[in-house]
C-alpha cells in the first residue's frame, strides 16, 4: 500500500486515477466482506447464514479482480505513453494513437463492471448485514460511489481524443449508464443508513 501510494505520488503516469480507482473500489469490497464476517455465524442474523456464506467467495474474488485491475489500468495506458511520443508527421500515428485510446479505455470500463457488481451485495448488506457494522456499509458505498465517478474519468479524458466519435460516445454513453445507475443506488444506501443512525 505504501509503496503504491508513494509511485502514485510520483511523477510517473501510472499508477492514475484509473488505478486509485480501482484500489477506492476493493476497499469498499473489503468492507464488504468484513460485514458479512461480523454477521456470520450470530444467532440473530441465522435466516440469512446461507446468503452470507454465498457473499463471501464472491467478494473475495471481486477484491482479487479489482486488484489486479490496478495493473491492467496501468498495462493498458503503457501503448498510449509510447503513441504520443510518435512523430505527428508518421503515416501511422493516427490509426496507433485511435488503436491505443481505445486499449486505454477497456481497463477503467472493466473497473466500472466490477464495482457495478458489487452494488447489489451493498445494497442487500444494508438490510441483512449486522447493526453493528452498518456504518461500514455506508463507508463501502461511498467508497465504491467515488470508485465510480473517478474510473469513468478516465474514459472520457481518452474517448475526448478518438477521432471515431461514433464508437467513442456509445463508450461514453455505456460508461455513463453505469455510473450513473451505481452512484445513485450507492448513496441511496449511504442516505438511508445514515437517516436510520441520527
């Protein structure tokens, strides 16, 4: 952790926003699973074990995937540093450069899926979670509404330069979809918790 925050602090292009992206969204998952930990096994919440115990392999592997969405997202803007350092008089600079923005584009609308599944796990732990850890809950769902709004940055700061506008704005418009859909249900759960703790 120390180690990426301090190459993330640096001068370096990568770690970026779509890696710190990744990282607000496997805190929320690792929240996550820390409710369903704290609610497993206790005889109050026993109508719900057997959901639990099926939440538990899922966000564990949907930690795993947004970690290694960090390196993906660093991966996939490697080709785009290297095409703008091509001459702009190169016959090929334009189709590598379009070639490269849409390689750039696929790690954070991966990053947006990802979080966007673990939506409706927030969304249930928020009814079924221990009353103990509902706050944790609301702390995921900020984490994974910021995880949101900060991936798709991401997306247009690379669909802004396509020269293909057909294909970057269904890109645009797919990413907005999801974004939009998951940031309203995450602070709806955030409001509600809070509303219920005052």
């Amino acid at each position: 952790m120390e180690q990426f925050l301090k190459s993330l602090a640096s001068g370096e292009p990568v770690p970026g926003g779509g890696g710190a992206s990744a990282l607000v969204g496997a805190v929320g998952c690792a929240l996550c699973s820390m409710v369903a930990n704290l609610t497993s096994g206790k005889k109050k919440y026993a109508q719900y074990q057997e959901r639990i115990e099926e939440l538990l392999p899922f966000l564990e592997k949907k930690r795993e995937e947004l970690i290694s969405d960090i390196q993906k997202d660093a991966d996939a803007f490697l080709p785009l540093s290297k095409a703008y350092g091509i001459d702009k008089e190169h016959p090929d600079r334009d189709r590598i450069m379009e070639e490269a923005l849409l390689t750039a584009c696929e790690a954070p609308m991966q990053i947006l899926a990802d979080i966007s599944e673990l939506v409706p796990v927030l969304e249930e732990l928020s009814v079924i979670g221990s009353r103990l850890a509902i706050s944790d809950v609301a702390v995921a769902a900020a984490s994974c509404s910021c995880a949101l709004k900060g991936a798709v940055m991401n997306i247009y700061i690379n669909t802004k330069s396509m020269k293909n506008r057909k294909v970057a704005d269904e890109m645009n418009r797919k990413a907005a979809e999801l974004v939009k859909d998951g940031c309203f249900r995450c602070d709806k759960v955030y409001e509600e918790i809070t509303a219920g703790m005052k």
